[in-house]
C-alpha cells in the first residue's frame, strides 16, 4: 500500500500500486502546479493540457519531477527559512504518484475522473486590473523588438519616457510581454532613471547605463503589490529603462513589453517608501571570473543602516551558476542563513547595522575560459550573474533620514 495526498485539499487516500491514472491522479497535479506554464502561449516549450501531450513527455516529466528539476522551485530544504508564500514545489506524495504512474506505463484511467477543465484568465488582460477595480492608470511601452527565427540570445534595452508632469505614488506595477512576445520573452527587467536626494537609497544605480531596479516579469512573477500604507515613488520627469531577454523558436516573432502603473489617490502620501535594489550585480561585475576546469565561489556584501523589510529574494543564475545563498549579518558578527539556492518570498525584520551577503557558486566543467563583458553577456556559452536578489527596503517619508555613525 501507499498513500496519495490529493493535491490542493491535504486529504489523504490509499491506493494500491498500479492503480495511479492520468485521469484520477496525474491531472490534478498538472493542472494544479504546471499547466500555468505548460499551455498554449506560454513560456514552456510543451504544453501538457491533455493526456496526449502528457503521455508523449511523460519519461521526461518523471526525469524533471523526481530530480526537482520542476515546478522550478530548486530550495536547499534542510537550511534557512522554509515557509515561503509562494511555494509551487511538489510534495514527495505528489512526486512518488507522477513516478509511479510512468513506472505502470502511464495509463489514461477512465476520463470521467478528469477534473473539470481550468478556465485561465485570458493573457491579453492586465491581471491587477480585477484586484484595483480599473485598469493601469499609466501603462508605459517598450520600443518593439524583432527576434530572428535562429540564432543567439538577445538583450533588448530601450528606455522610455513616463511622460509624468509631477510626482506620483505606485501602489502596484504590472509587467506583461505582448500575446506573441511572450513565446520569445525568457524574463523582462525594468529600471527606474529619476533624479534623486544625494545620499538617497534610490540614488544607488544597480546597473550602469539602466538605473535602479524597478519590477520584472518572470517566471511566476508579473510585478509587485505594495503593502498598506507604503508606496513606490515615480517623479516628474522619470525615465523607464526596458531590459528585455530574448531567445529564438524557430520563426521570427516582435516583440515588446507593456509596464502597467496603478497610482495611489494624489492627496494619499504613505508612511513608507519601498526602495528595490539588485544586490551585488555590480561587485559581481566586476569580480566574476571562472578560471578553466575551476569552481569560483564570489560574495557580495550590501550595507544595512536603516530599519528594513525584506519582502523578497530572487537570485538569478544562468548556466554556469551552481548554487547562491543570502545571509543575514548581525550586529554582533553572527552570520545567518536565509536562503540557499533560490527563489524566496517571506516576511523579515532586519535591523539597523546589519549587512546582508548574497553568495554565487559557478563552475567550468568544459574548461572554458569565461569572462563577463558588455551588458552582462559571456563569451565561451558561459551565462551571466543578472541579478544577485531583490531586495524591497521601506523607509519612513515622515522623517529626514538619521546619520549614520559609521557612514563615511
């Protein structure tokens, strides 16, 4: 006997082995934690809406599922913080079912245990639009793009005017790649260029030549909703910097990249500004060099001197990163770790003095020189540290910001 956890209820159902179905079984998991992805019009290469497409990839859908290769949830779960918002990782009752039914020769079962289909929302709408009762009070384009039917990745980084006349507070920002940029469309980042007090956090560029980092669309991510009573400043005059992520499918297909604004009313100043920052893209930068045949690991170290929350953590590797943690240091030296691999999303305090380290391990098994240059591309197939995480930090508006003792 084993046991299968029905996915989305937690209840518990015995079954004896050989008796796992597409219908009953399979599905419910795939529609639950894949066809978001897995489904026309989507980033992933294979949709697996039906039982024909799932059985046609179904060795390889074992293959990634047992390896936790996907959902792409890859967490070192045995250190730092565990309990995530957004966690699409299978549960080992979810990954021993989707085994077990390749094992048996994954039969189909009698389709009258399919679940009702899911309706998904269309994808030429914005999403946040239902949640803020309107559409995007400002919605900022890029400059289209064509991508070649074959050929090398490319970086797309126009830079476009807001056109705003005065200072406004975002509540929330939405990112969205057209209907047919979307098949090419790996991840679009977008900057934020405005003037800003000396000294400021947001004065920081995190990249040069793009600004301080604003939002993205990803995988599993289309923007951010900030918290009651705090806000995301967009002057007079601000600039928005598109870096998009290109890649080819086999036909050419344009491209462009919607940014979608929701402002909070003019007469509303909230108590804290969020400020973003992509931690450690510079030192990376600079520093990141894999030696032939060797394993490099490279820190990055972000000064704290205000009271802050971190809201999320997003490494981003390529193909030759390994692994990347986050770790917390305290005041008194203690070094705290956060997160080890990848994506996070929860709630901390951070306190005044404390550093934050990100930490990246890369390796050359091929022995091929790799050295970053340009705008974070790499020679010899070797993909760049883009963006060593995301941190939100909120300050109070109320008051001017407090000297630093050991500031200078």
């Amino acid at each position: 006997m084993w046991e299968r956890l029905e996915p989305g209820t937690g209840s518990v159902h015995a079954q004896t082995a050989g008796e796992v179905t597409y219908s009953r079984d399979v599905a419910p998991i795939l529609q639950e934690n894949c066809q978001g992805c897995h489904r026309d019009g989507q980033m992933a290469p294979m949709s697996l809406m039906t039982y024909e497409e799932a059985r046609r990839w179904s060795s390889r859908i074992r293959d990634k599922v047992v390896n936790r290769v996907m959902p792409p949830w890859h967490m070192d779960q045995t250190v730092g913080i565990q309990d995530f918002q957004n966690d699409i990782s299978l549960s080992d009752a979810e990954i021993d079912v989707i085994a077990r039914w390749v094992d048996s020769g994954a039969p189909q079962g009698n389709p009258d245990d399919l679940p009702a289909p899911v309706v998904w929302p269309a994808d030429n709408v914005w999403h946040m639009a239902e949640q803020y009762g309107r559409q995007p009070d400002l919605i900022v384009k890029s400059v289209p793009w064509t991508q070649a039917a074959e050929g090398q990745d490319q970086w797309w980084t126009p830079i476009v005017e807001t056109g705003l006349t005065e200072d406004r507070w975002v509540t929330a920002m939405e990112v969205r790649p057209t209907l047919e940029g979307r098949r090419v469309t790996h991840h679009a980042v977008v900057y934020l260029q405005q003037e800003e007090e000396p000294g400021d956090f947001e004065s920081v560029v995190d990249v040069p030549g793009q600004g301080s980092y604003l939002t993205e669309f990803a995988v599993g991510k289309i923007g951010d909703v900030f918290r009651e009573n705090t806000g995301k400043l967009l002057k007079a005059g601000s600039r928005i910097a598109f870096d998009n992520h290109y890649h080819s499918v086999g036909e050419e297909v344009t491209a462009q990249t919607e940014l979608g604004i929701w402002f909070l009313p003019r007469d509303e100043v909230p108590k804290y500004r969020v400020y973003s920052s992509a931690l450690g893209v510079q030192q990376a930068m600079a520093t990141l060099d894999i030696p032939p045949g060797k394993v490099t690991v490279h820190h990055a170290y972000v000064p704290i001197r205000a009271p802050v929350r971190i809201e999320n953590y997003q490494p981003h590797m390529h193909m030759r990163g390994k692994a990347m943690s986050m770790e917390a240091i305290l005041p008194n030296g203690q070094v705290q770790m956060l997160s080890l691999r990848f994506q996070l999303a929860c709630e901390l305090r951070l306190y005044r003095r404390l550093g934050a380290c990100a930490a990246s391990r890369h390796d050359d098994p091929h022995h091929g020189m790799a050295r970053q240059h340009g705008r974070g591309s790499w020679q010899s197939g070797c993909d760049a540290v883009g963006r060593l995480g995301t941190t939100q930090l909120r300050r109070d508006v109320s008051r001017a910001r407090e000297p630093d003792v050991s500031d200078g």
